[in-house]
C-alpha cells in the first residue's frame, strides 16, 4: 500500500483521533527516520519522546531478538527473569522503593492516583483526616483515560467525556499563594509535572515544586510527579524533579522507557505503597518479559554510553544555539526547556503553525504545541552538527514566514 491508499483507507477504518501529516516511514537509523521514497528525516520529536535511542540502536535490537526467541509473555501470575532487575535499576536512579508496571503513560499515571486514594482511604482508617481531593495544575496533561482525564487541564481534552473523576481542582500555574488557598486536609496529592510537556515545555518553579512538597509534608498527602515526558534521562537528569531536589511520594515513567517498545511505570515511596495488597491493582501485560529486556537494555547503554551528560552537553548547545535565534528574531519570545527536552515561543500561533510544516518539507521533524510554541523532544543520541542543521533551517524557516508574526492564533493541533 502507498501512503495514498493508507490515508484512503484509513478515513474510512480508523476512529477518527488523529491529524497526521502526510508522511510515510519505513525505517530509521540513529536520528533520522526514512520514509517510503528513501528520504531521510532528522527526528528531533522521537515519536514525542519515545525513541530515546534513536532508530537502530543495536542495544535495543540485540534486547528484542534475544528476548523473542526466549519468552515474550507469562502474565503477572508467574515470575520471570525481568522485573526485579528493572525494578532494582529504576529504584536506583529514583530515590524510589517500589515499582508498578503497566504499558502506557496514561496507565502509569492512573496507578499513581489509585495509590494516592488507596493511600489516603488507609489513613483515614487509621483515624487521620486526608480526604480525596486531587489539585492539578493549569496546562497540565497527564494522559486520556478518566482519571488521567480528569487531571489533565485542557477542557477539550476532558469536557466531552464528563462526568471524568471527580475531585479535581485546578491551581495557577507556578501561584503559589492559589496552591496554599486550595490545599486543605481534604486533599489526598498534588499532581504536578516538573517541566510541563503539552503544556508548551513550562519548568515549575523552584518554590512552587518546595510548597507543594511541604503542604503534603503538613497533612500526610502524598506529592505526584509525573515524568512520563521528561522522565528517564531526557532533561539531562534521570527524572527532572532531582533538578530541585525534591523527593516526590510518587512519579510515573513511559515513553522512552523501553526505547519504542510500550512500557509505563508507577514509583513510589513505601508509605504510599503501603497502601496496596494484592488484587487491587493489576494488570496482564503490564512488566512482560520482551518490555523488561528492552527497558533494561536503554537503562544500561545509557549508564555506559554516560548519555546524561551527553543529554546535558548538546541540551545546552542546543538552548544556547535557539537563544542565539531568539536575539535574531522579534517572532521568538521564550526560549525554555532543560536538556533535550526544549521548545520556543513565538508570538504566532499561524508562525508557529508554518514553521512546523515547512521543517517537515525540509525534512526536519518537529513538533508544535500549545499553540505557539516549538518543542524539541530528539533523540537522545543527537549531536551538535544535527543542532546546527536544525537552526540553520529554522533560521531561514522563521525568515521566510516573517510575515506571519504577530498574527492571531490559528486552529489548535490535536496532542497525538
Ligand atoms: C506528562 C505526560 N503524562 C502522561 C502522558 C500520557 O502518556 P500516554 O500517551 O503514553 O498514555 C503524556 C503523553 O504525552 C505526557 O506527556
């Protein structure tokens, strides 16, 4: 099938979630990603965060054909080779005592809010008073299930689904006397990403992340860090909330987890995990063999590959390069982000809508989001020339569209 007879059928097939641009890949290799006439494409999106390896990467080829000949699946029933040796990996680098496994960031997330109710339901056993209420923050996105839903800000994302779980509030982002007026014993966590993802690449600060830890510290409520996106290497630290030195009771991981291979998972503290018994929680291909191989391949090619400080050096070339453009162009407004994990504001969404587009027909990937802002999510194994290529073309990109700047914001782009 060529990609004209995909999208064709497709229309007619697919339950119509997505917008997807009109390219079709069929392979890649390091950074670049190959499509069906053999045009090769800088990736500096990664699948959104996934590919954290790239394309290729042998580590994660070797994991996947060893484990396939092996065991691809037993069901969490029986015990295999692969958990406890992630699970110690992941303890480790966390700060973490317990792991959950499951297959997606939205899955990961909804763990974690299961074991803060469960959590808060044994305290309220034991005499305490913590209710159920969850605080969330404004441009947060956490996921597409109910309870991910219902923590996720954006209405558009969560309105036509209602009733979502209930008990949500919304706090202003970074406002911390809104945080202190809406926190009461009544809350059972505070749910926060340390650098908003879909959001539009939004850093909390260093004083909201430390209120939010010392409000939970005040009633017994437990602090979720979801780093499902910034998670696991990408901002140049294995989780962006060791940037604060702050010590979240839970946190989530996905999308780069398995390097491609669907992977979540919950970590947590043993005071929230204390909370769980078996049977009320689970799931059948949450932790399976052929994701644990590959998990614990990415965690170790990254150890010894010292990718973390790789992350940190091209990450600063890379924001220190977008300032450079930010001086060079009115249009760009912000430059935010922390290792590989960036994004540019422009004041167009219409600017930042063709810039994207036009990338693409250069044959850079990039991504928007939040209307107006370019966000950067490669492969952690990018090096500074493919920055250079990058700027190059967003230079001339942003020259070409000057027109655009200014504009009034365009039609939104749906968060695949
Ligand atoms: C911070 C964050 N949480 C949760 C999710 C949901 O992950 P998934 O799409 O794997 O369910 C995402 C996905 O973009 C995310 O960025």
């Amino acid at each position: 099938m060529n990609l004209a007879s995909i999208q064709a059928a497709e229309s007619k097939l697919l339950l119509n979630t997505y917008e997807r641009s009109p390219y079709l890949f069929v392979s890649g290799k390091g950074v670049f990603l190959e499509d069906e006439t053999g045009a090769q494409f800088l990736d500096l999106l990664s699948g959104i965060g996934v590919s954290a390896l790239g394309y290729g990467h042998p580590a994660v080829e070797q994991a996947i054909a060893q484990q396939s000949t092996r065991l691809l699946h037993t069901s969490n029933l029986f015990f295999h080779e692969g958990t406890a040796n992630l699970a110690l990996r992941l303890a480790e680098i966390s700060g973490m005592d317990r792991v959950f496994f499951c297959n997606s960031g939205t899955e990961a997330w909804e763990a974690a809010l299961k074991v803060a109710r469960a959590h808060a339901t044994k305290a309220r056993e034991d005499g305490k008073r913590l209710g159920t209420k969850f605080l969330a923050l404004e441009h947060s996105f956490h996921g597409r299930t109910m309870g991910s839903v219902a923590t996720t800000h954006k209405e558009k994302y969560r309105l036509p689904f209602a009733p979502v779980m209930p008990d949500v509030e919304f706090v202003r982002f970074n406002d911390i006397a809104d945080l202190r007026v809406k926190f009461s014993e009544d809350v059972c966590g505070i749910c926060l990403e340390a650098l908003q993802g879909e959001g539009g690449i939004n850093p909390v600060s260093q004083e909201f992340f430390a209120t939010a830890r010392e409000l939970c510290n005040s009633t017994g409520a437990l602090l979720l860090v979801d780093e499902i996106q910034s998670g696991l290497g990408r901002t140049g630290k294995w989780f962006a909330y060791q940037h604060y030195g702050i010590q979240p009771d839970i946190t989530t991981l996905a999308k780069p987890l398995a390097g491609g291979v669907p992977m979540g998972a919950m970590l947590c503290l043993e005071r929230a995990a204390s909370a769980i018994t078996p049977g009320m929680h689970g799931t059948t291909f949450g932790g399976g063999p052929l994701a644990c191989a590959v998990a614990i391949a990415v965690i170790d090619t990254m150890r010894n590959d010292n990718l973390l400080a790789h992350i940190e050096e091209v990450g600063g070339y890379f924001k220190s390069q977008l300032q450079t453009l930010k001086e060079q162009h009115e249009s760009v407004v912000d430059v935010r982000g922390l290792g590989l994990m960036l994004g540019i504001e422009l004041n167009s969404a219409e600017l930042a809508k063709q810039v994207a587009t036009q990338m693409m027909e250069r044959r850079i990937i990039i991504n928007r989001t939040s209307e107006t802002v370019l966000r950067f999510l490669p492969p952690y194994v990018l090096e500074k020339k493919h920055v250079d290529m990058a700027i190059d073309a967003l230079n001339d990109t942003l020259k070409a569209n000057k027109e655009l700047a200014g504009v009034a914001p365009a039609g939104e782009k749906v968060h695949g």
